[in-house]
C-alpha cells in the first residue's frame, strides 16, 4: 500500500516553499493587514519543517520493515 | 483583496496532487473489494484522519464558524459532547460487529442481523441521504464562492461573468472528485482524505493565531463578549438563559445520545472509513484516534465566529439582497448578518497573497473531503446492497466493479442536480437537518437493540424503523420553532405546541423517533419467533467472544484510548464551563 506521508510531504514541501520564497522575495508591504507578521515567511517554514517530519517519520518506518516499500 | 498568481499557483498543486493519488493507485484498484473497501488494508492512522476529514465537509467547516458568531463557544458541544462520547462508544463496543461480521456495508450488517426488508429499508434511505447531503454541501461552496467576489476579477479577465463562477465551481470540484474516486476507489478517496485534513488544518490555524492576536487573545474575546457566548455551560440550566433555546436534558439526550450517536455509530459515511482497516484492532482505534484531533476542533472552526464577533466592534458581514448592496432587515428594522460567510471573511481580512491562496485551497479541501465520503459511501450501497441484493445477484466480481464505477458517476450527476435544485429553494438545509431526525435517530435505537439484546428479531426492527420515522414525521407536523411559519419548518398538521428554537424542535423529534422506535421494536420482538441463537454468533454482543487486547501495548488498547479522550473531554468542558 502507499505511504501516504511521501506525497502529503511533497505537496506541503512544495507549499512551504512557495510560501518562504514569496515571503523572502516577494512585496513586503502586504503584511499590514497580517498585523505587520510576515505570515507566508512565517507559515510557509513551518509547512516546510512539518514536510521534514513525514518524510523522516516514513523513512524510519521503511527502515524497520527492511527496506520493504 | 484580489488573487494573484501565487494563489492560483497554490491552488494547482493542490489539484495536482489529489489526481496524482488517484492516478497512482489505478493500478491496485482490480477488484470490487479494492474498489468498495480499499482491501481492509489501510492502518489505522490513516482511516482515523479519513474519518474526520470525510466529516469535516463544507457545512461543517462553514457552519460550525456561523454557530460559532450566532450562539458562541456552546457550539462546541457538537463536538464534545455531540461527537465524542459516540465515537468512543463505536470503537470500543461497536466496531467488533461491524468489522468482525465480515458485513461489507452498514445495510449489510443489518442484513446479517436481521432480515432483507430491514437491510432494504435503510439502504434506501441512505443512497437518497448522501446524494442530497452531498448535492447541499456543493451548493453550500459555490454560492460561498460566488458571494466572496474573490474570483470576480480573474474571471473577469477571461471575459467570464460573475453569474458563472457558481457554475464554474460546482462542475470542476465534482470532476475532480469524480476522476479520484473513478480512478482508485474508496482508498483514493481515504488518501486524499488524509491530505485535505492537514490542508484544512494548515488554512485555519494561522487563521485562528492572527485573529486570536488581533482580538487581545482569549482574554479580550471574554472581555468584549457577553459571558453566554463565552462560557460552554452555565446558562444550560434553562432554555431562556442561553443562546441556542435548549436546555441540559435536551442537550444531553437529544444532541449528546440520539443524534450523535446516530450519526456516528450507524451512519456508513464515517463507519466505512473505520471498516477498511488492516485488522480488527486497527478498526477499533480508527475513531478513538479520530477523537483526539475532533476534540481541538472547535479552536479551528468554531473559534473564528467568536473571533469575528469581537474583533473592530463585529465583523459578520451584512446579508444583502442577491446582485445588489441593499441590506436585507430583520422585524426590527435591524440588519440581518450573513453568519455563513464568518470563516471566508476572516481569511479575507488577515490573509495576505500566498496564505489566502493556502486558505481557499482548505476551503476546498473541506468540501472535496465531505463530497468524496458521501460518493464512496453510496457507490458501496449502492453496488452491494441494492444492485447485487435485488437486480442481478449473481454476476461477475469485474462486473460489480464496473457498476461501482457507474454508480460514481450517476451518484456525482445526481448531487450536480441535487445542488442546482437547492439554489432554487432557501429551505433546504432545514430539509437536511429533518432528513438526518428521520433517518438516523430511529436508526439508533435498531443498531443499539440488534447489538445488545439477542432477542430483536427482523420484523421487530422493521416495524420499529418505520414506527420511528412515523413518530419523527408526526412530531415535526406537530409542532413549530417559535416565529416560524407552518411548512418546512413543521407545524403543517397544525402547530399543538411550539419550541424557542428550531434546534430545540429538531433535538425533540430525535428523541420521539428514537424513544418510539425503541418501544415498537421491543414489543413487536417479543410477539414474534426468536432467531435461532447460533446464527447470531458475532452479531451479537451476548453470543460474541470479547476481542483480547490485553496482549496490546496499552497505548493500542482501545477501551485505554477511550478513558483518556472521554477524560481529556471532561478536562475541556470544565475550562470552558
């Protein structure tokens, strides 16, 4: 069966780092109406470490099961 | 606020990955067991979040946030006290029967236990249930949608008119529905299921800091607010001192027992996620697992209309007459608020691009969720229980499967029809609300006497099922919320007596058709032959070996797992008492 934790992870990899890149680069000036937080930096790593954590969660499970997809 | 290409860009990833899921388990999906129950393979995890994801629909996420502005944190008692307690009672006292009877379906179980009528009766009356549910629910998200003017300039930009976005919206979420379930079947529909969870739980959450945050936190929400809004149970006491017009008894028996636990302990929708578990054990922690995210959940989606009352002196916006910027008044003269579009507003007010292209993707998320568990869960009755039951029993398992695949399509058509028939009645969701008294709260009490009094026989059950329907029929024919005028809304055999709200009247005919059902089903029981005891093994809990969990690590025991959720509950009713 799928481990459902690789694609969950990839798409909010791929989120995340849409988010932090805009955050970084992106116009700054949007952020008064978040309350001055540059909420997509902010969200946008924390989607990202959340993508980390499945991965390494799955990857751990696949190494317990011997390799065994 | 207008999108921009980031929120598109957004959008597509998330449509991106929910084909790709079906698309990647086609392979797998050969046979009609794959198909209906994603080969009870899935680990419990897995079917715990399906479970609540299949039930956080579009109503649920908009709703719970309009509750949340109209009647305060007391909403939460449709998750603490309305969804809880009947989720541990499935995992551990229900859950052998359905999974350990090898019954593929509710309706078959029913079988199993009773007789074909009674299995016919709710199989039914469950197909017509999900195709209406799910069919409200798309018109619920495209009129939302529509009346959010988020995606007037884009579509403008094309040369599309705004009058065509709910079109737009209705047609391209249910094909994509339709190509996920089509291509992997109930597993890709609990996959996904996974996926839409976190994605609702990433749309909300900041959503829920940055207004806590503007607010002054739970504290100033507390401050600005009267204390009925903000304090779960004092007020209960009596039907006058609370928002809502109920009191304890009716909460408790209405909310906390018939329709909670008719929703969650009989209704296929959720119970199929919990069926398709790898083992036994698995099945009975998929809704105890459930329990422990659904009990944080009204910080999600019923904190928001708190927030939104608070903050800048209210933000619910007014209702205005369809196409125009006229408010539309109550009796008063005052204007009247539009409470459904709490939870957008907000995302609206502190999202800036990029994270308001991640919370409209929840949005989504949300209604695809709902959307796919009721299409799995009528496919399945569909095929099983009424095509192979009663129109061709004895047909090839590819054949089942290519039915299973017909009824997807016929079941999405038949909701696309359902949506477009709700945006010419303002009624329906009262409608729905009846459907669920009249089918699932008789429900109950038939499951609860097949399950733990052997002596329930077939025509017992039966009689009682439509006893109870009856009763709840009458009830609502009889009475009237106060304000209301007599049709959809009850009283149309002339109102005897009236109710303060329409959800103390919808709580009280829960409670008649169950009460009535219980009865009829016992009487009717007793005067007729009892089924030979043997044929009962594993249906029924007297004649059923008790599951061994104590060679499990306590944290995999289901009836450990279920103590600490109803203990946490408790812990949660009495902080915000």
């Amino acid at each position: 069966m799928m481990d459902i934790r690789v694609p969950v992870a990839v798409m909010f990899g791929v989120m995340g780092a849409l988010l932090t890149g805009y955050g970084v680069f992106g116009d700054q000036s949007i952020y008064g109406r978040s309350l001055g937080i540059n909420i997509n930096l902010v969200w946008g790593s924390v989607l990202l470490a959340f993508a980390v954590c499945l991965l390494i969660l799955s990857a751990r499970a696949r190494s317990r099961r011997g390799g065994e997809p | 606020m207008t999108l921009t290409w980031l929120d598109w860009l957004l959008m597509l990833v998330y449509f991106g990955f929910v084909l790709g899921i079906g698309v990647a388990l086609k392979s797998k999906t050969t046979t009609s067991s794959a198909f209906f129950q994603a080969g009870r393979a899935i680990p419990a995890w897995v079917c715990g979040l399906a479970f609540i994801s299949a039930n956080l629909g579009a109503q649920e996420i908009i709703g719970m946030a309009a509750s949340g502005a109209k009647y305060g944190i007391a909403t939460s008692h449709f998750y603490w006290v309305g969804a809880i307690p009947a989720m541990v009672f499935l995992g551990v006292f229900m859950m052998p029967f359905y999974y350990g009877s090898r019954a593929r379906s509710v309706p078959e179980y029913l079988r199993l236990r009773f007789d074909e009528k009674t299995r016919a009766f709710n199989a039914v009356s469950f197909a017509l249930m999900t195709v209406f549910s799910s069919g409200i629910s798309m018109y619920a998200m495209a009129k939302l949608l529509q009346i959010l003017r988020v995606f007037d300039a884009p579509f403008a930009a094309l040369g599309i008119g705004p009058e065509y976005i709910f079109h737009i919206a209705v047609v391209s979420s249910a094909l994509v529905v339709l190509v996920y379930v089509l291509l992997g079947g109930l597993s890709s529909a609990i996959y996904n299921e996974v996926l839409q969870f976190f994605l609702i739980v990433a749309g909300f959450l900041p959503l829920v800091y940055l207004g806590l945050r503007d607010a002054g936190g739970w504290s100033g929400i507390v401050r600005t607010l009267p204390p009925a809004f903000t304090h779960a149970w004092v007020g209960l006491g009596s039907a006058s001192t609370n928002p809502m017009g109920v009191d304890v008894f009716g909460v408790a028996m209405g909310l906390g027992f018939v329709l909670s636990f008719g929703y969650w302990c009989t209704d296929f929708l959720v119970v199929q996620r919990a069926m398709a578990a790898d083992s036994m054990t698995a099945a009975r922690r998929t809704p105890l697992i459930a329990a422990f995210p659904k009990m944080a959940f009204p910080f999600l989606v019923v904190m928001p209309g708190l927030i939104a009352l608070s903050v800048h002196g209210g933000v619910v916006p007014v209702k205005m007459y369809e196409g125009t910027t006229t408010a539309i008044l109550d009796a008063l003269g005052k204007p009247q608020l539009d409470y459904d579009l709490t939870a957008p507003t907000l995302m609206l007010r502190y999202f800036p691009t990029g994270m308001l292209g991640i919370g409209l993707t929840a949005l989504l998320a949300s209604f695809m969720s709902g959307m796919a568990g009721n299409v799995t869960a009528f496919n399945t009755v569909w095929t099983y229980d009424i095509y192979q039951a009663y129109l061709r029993p004895s047909a090839s398992d590819a054949h089942y499967l290519w039915i299973g695949r017909m009824a997807t399509v016929f079941g999405i058509a038949a909701s696309v029809l359902t949506a477009y028939v709700a945006a010419q009645f303002n009624n329906i969701m009262d409608v729905l609300q009846l459907v669920f008294a009249f089918v699932n709260a008789p429900l109950l009490a038939t499951f609860l006497l097949g399950m733990f009094w052997k002596r329930a026989t077939g025509h017992g059950a039966f009689a009682g099922l439509v006893a109870g329907t009856c009763a709840a029929a009458l009830h609502h024919g009889l009475t009237l919320p106060a304000g209301a005028i007599a049709g959809v809304k009850g009283g149309w055999l002339g109102a005897l007596s009236t109710y303060p709200s329409e959800m103390a009247q919808n709580f009280w005919t829960a409670i008649d058709a169950w009460t009535v059902c219980f009865v009829v089903t016992i009487a009717v029981s007793l005067m007729t032959r009892p089924r030979d005891e043997r044929e009962l093994a594993g249906l029924v809990y007297s004649l059923t070996e008790r599951p061994r969990d104590a060679e499990l690590p306590w944290h995999r025991r289901p009836a450990v797992l279920g103590v600490v959720v109803l203990v946490a509950t408790l812990l949660l009713n009495v902080v915000f008492f």
